[in-house]
C-alpha cells in the first residue's frame, strides 16, 4: 500500500509546524466588509475635498496672493485652506484606518485607542466649527457623520476588549 501513514505529510500539503491550537473559523466576513463599507462615502468626500483644499491653498500661496475664495462667498487666507484641507485629510486617514481593521477584524487595543483618539478629536472640532459655524445639524451629520461613526466603532471594539491569556485582545462575539 502506498498511502501515506496517519503521521506522515502528504505530497502537497505545507511543511509547516503545528502551532498546537486548533485554527479558529471566523464568520462574519459579509458584516465586516459591510461595516468597512458604511465609510466610503466620506473616505471619497474626505480625500478629494481635502486634496483640493491643500493644492488649492498651495497654488495661491506659490502665486503670492494673500487671499482666496473658496467657493462659499468667503475670502480665507492660504494657510486657513491648506490647514482645513489637511484636516479633511486626516479625516480620510482615520476613516480608512477604521475600514482597514473592520476588514482585518483586528483586535488590537492600541490601534482601536489611536484610530478612535483621532476621531474623537476631528468629530469635537466638527462640533466646534458646525456651532460656531451656525451649520444645521442635518447637514453636520451628512458631512462629518463618518467620523461620529468612527468614534462609535471604537468604542464598541474597545469596549469588547478582555484581558485573555494575558493579551488585549477584543474578546469574540
């Protein structure tokens, strides 16, 4: 008989160790890509927005001039742009960060803490600029709603954290 014994490898398998724990199945990959997903519309809005804000404000200030009209009937100084721009950038940044440990269903307290630390702080300074701003709330909610859930889906995954076999991991569902 030429079948291999129960100890042997077979010809195509991979020559890897055991690691001793049996592998975990992970469900919920439609959940996860759906949750990643909900931020798309503000990672589109975010990063074209901001882009153009920075090379907007770069162009005027390579050009000397001292200021520029935005498109909303206000005059802003090249600096204010490129600072707002950077800022929508940002914004991308965490709201991507956010999307990509969704998709990797990542368990990390420290990456959660810091993606929902950024957030935190661009949704208090949304906040700020929409009061002082007068903006309606709705219309808060439609441009700076990605980051709000940003701050929430932390919170949540934070909030899941257990101290397992002396790891923080996120604890499963």
């Amino acid at each position: 008989m030429d079948e291999p014994r129960q100890d042997e490898r077979l010809s195509g398998a991979p020559e890897s160790e055991p690691t001793g724990a049996p592998p975990v199945a992970r469900s919920g990959g439609g959940l996860r890509l759906l949750a990643a997903a909900v931020t798309a519309p503000w990672l589109v809005g975010y990063g074209v927005t901001g882009a153009w804000a920075v090379t907007r404000g770069a162009r005027t200030a390579a050009g000397g001039l001292s200021t520029i009209d935005v498109g909303y009937s206000r005059l802003v100084t090249p600096p204010g742009v490129i600072f707002v721009g950077a800022l929508l950038l940002t914004g991308f940044a965490a709201l991507l960060a956010t999307a990509m440990l969704v998709l990797y269903d990542a368990r990390s307290r420290g990456r959660w803490a810091t993606v929902g630390a950024v957030a935190t702080v661009l949704t208090a300074g949304s906040i700020w600029a929409a009061v002082s701003g007068g903006l309606h709330p709705g219309l808060w909610l439609l441009f700076f709603g990605g980051l709000l859930y940003a701050v929430v889906l932390s919170l949540v995954r934070l909030l899941r954290v257990t101290r397992a076999a002396g790891r923080g991991t996120i604890a499963e569902p």
